[in-house]
C-alpha cells in the first residue's frame, strides 16, 4: 500500500491532528531519503513502536558544509516512496524548502560542546543545521518517538540533548548500524562511489574492528594508530578526518577502553567522506 506524500506542514498538521484525537502515539523517521536497509530498519522499529508512522525526506541545505556535497547528494524520491509501500506507514512527509526554512526564517538551535568535536569540527555549522531541522520535524509531526541510526553516533547524542534541553516530548530512539555483506556500513553517500572504490572501502570496518579487538583487550590507541593509517592508506583511503576512542555517553576522548565506549572514524574515499563508529567494550 502506498503512503500518501504529504508536502505541507498544514496538510500534515491535519492528518496528526486526527491520530491525536483518537488517542494514537506517532513515531517519526527523519531521513534525506535515497532510502537504504539501514534507514529501512529505523522504519521497522517505528512501525513496531508507535500506532502512525511518518517518514521524513528532506536534504536539508542547512547541514550541508560544502555546496558540492549537496548539489550531488542522490536524490530518488519516487524509489523511496517504493520501498516504504511494504512496510506500511502512514505519511511521507517531503517538505520543499519553503516550507522548512520561509522567507524570513532567522533561527538557529545550536547545541554547544559535543558538536565542537569529531564530524563538528570538520564540518562547520553542520550541527547547527542538524538541530534546527530536527527541532522543527519534531515540533511539525508533534511525534512521540523519533528513530535515529547508531551509524551517526553523535547525532544521535546531539538529538537527544536537544530534545531534553528544549523539553520537546519525544522520546529519541537509537537504533543499531546496518552493513552491507562486506561490513562496510550502509549509507546514501556509497552511492556516490565507483565499483573499484566501493570495493575498497570495507577496509574501514575491518581495521576498525581489529582496533575494537585491540582495544577491549586493553591496548592503547596510540598504539595502534600507525598500523591503522598504514593499512587505510593501502587500500586507497585518502585523508582521515578522525580515528578516535570516546566514551559513549559524553563522548569524551578516552586513551584506552576503561569505560564503554565507541571508535569513531571519518575517512575520504575517492572524493566521498565516510563515517562509521563501533561500540568497544572493555574486557
Ligand atoms: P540520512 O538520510 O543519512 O540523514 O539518515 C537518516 C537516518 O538513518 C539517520 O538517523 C541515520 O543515522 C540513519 N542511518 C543511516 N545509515 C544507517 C545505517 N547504515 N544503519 C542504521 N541507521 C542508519
């Protein structure tokens, strides 16, 4: 069954409006759409969570750091809208850039300290971006459960204190990194790169697990780091953004395991940025 696109905030206001009334909850997917199993697996754990579902498909100019970056992310509304028809949600809302950002729009939600580091400090305002559009889908679906992927681990953090500072009544819901076959974690941008790259590029996971290996059995980063580069840097990868160990919960830089904790990395590949993180639990 096919989902009705809805493309302005009246119009969805609308619908939600009646859900409420009947006393139904709403859990919201926030995407930029070129629709993939990872983003597919935040709408099954929506669709398992709350009565109505709405899926968001806006590429938010906001977020974007480098008009590149947005000029060739994929765009395939038509094939999103297909591959969400088995799964049976309720709405899918395609906002145009008007109705997100009106003439007039001036403000900004800009969450301090946690967005100073790893894809915040390579990536200027693009935080800044993420929270304000995230803010308004919040507040435009008056969801009560919102579904963001581990893949993007700190914003997924971001979010949430968001959510908490602001006293928006969502409850945000981390879900777990889908991969392909290889390991490589799925995302809309390994569109954007060639057969031969793309190849190469699940070299990532694997030196990040083998790091995740090293660390729970208690190595030191430092340590490891010159094999890391060594290695990434054979199988064609070009500058690394970051390689880092943080804690999980603060995302504060740690030098070996001793609390939970997650490995981050931001890599180049032939022109596309790629980010992963997997979780380190110390031995
Ligand atoms: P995007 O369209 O890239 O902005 O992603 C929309 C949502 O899907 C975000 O919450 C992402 O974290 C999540 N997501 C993207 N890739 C994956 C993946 N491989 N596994 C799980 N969630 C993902």
């Amino acid at each position: 069954m096919s989902a009705p696109i809805v493309r302005t905030r009246a119009e969805l206001r609308a619908m939600t409006a009646g859900w409420r009334r009947a006393g139904e909850t709403i859990g919201v997917v926030p995407t930029m759409g070129a629709l993939h199993d990872g983003h597919l697996s935040l709408v099954a754990r929506a669709k398992s969570t709350a009565d109505r579902v709405i899926v968001t498909i806006f590429v938010n100019p906001k977020q974007f750091n480098n008009p590149e970056d947005l000029k060739n992310y994929p765009r395939t509304e038509h094939e999103d809208a297909r591959k969400l028809e088995r799964f049976g949600v309720d709405a899918i809302y395609v906002p145009d850039g008007a109705q997100m950002y009106p003439e007039g729009f001036a403000t900004n939600v800009s969450v301090t300290r946690m967005t100073d580091i790893l894809c915040g400090a390579h990536r200027a305002g693009h935080f800044d971006g993420v929270a304000t559009v995230v803010a308004k889908l919040f507040l435009q679906t008056s969801a009560d459960f919102a579904f963001f992927g581990e893949k993007d681990f700190q914003q997924l953090q971001v979010v949430r204190r968001m959510a908490r500072d602001l006293d928006i009544p969502v409850e945000v819901i981390g879900c777990p990194t889908i991969r392909e076959i290889d390991g490589l974690a799925m995302s809309s941008r390994n569109l954007l790169l060639s057969d031969r790259a793309r190849a190469r590029a699940a070299t990532l996971y694997e030196v990040m697990e083998d790091m995740g290996d090293a660390l729970s059995a208690g190595a030191l980063v430092a340590d490891l780091l010159s094999d890391a580069r060594r290695r990434l840097d054979a199988a064609g990868f070009g500058e690394i953004d970051y390689l880092e160990l943080r804690r999980n919960d603060t995302l504060d830089l740690l030098e070996r395991a001793e609390v939970p904790a997650r490995l981050f990395a931001a890599v180049w590949m032939a022109g596309v940025r790629l980010i992963d993180n997997i979780d380190v639990t110390p031995a």
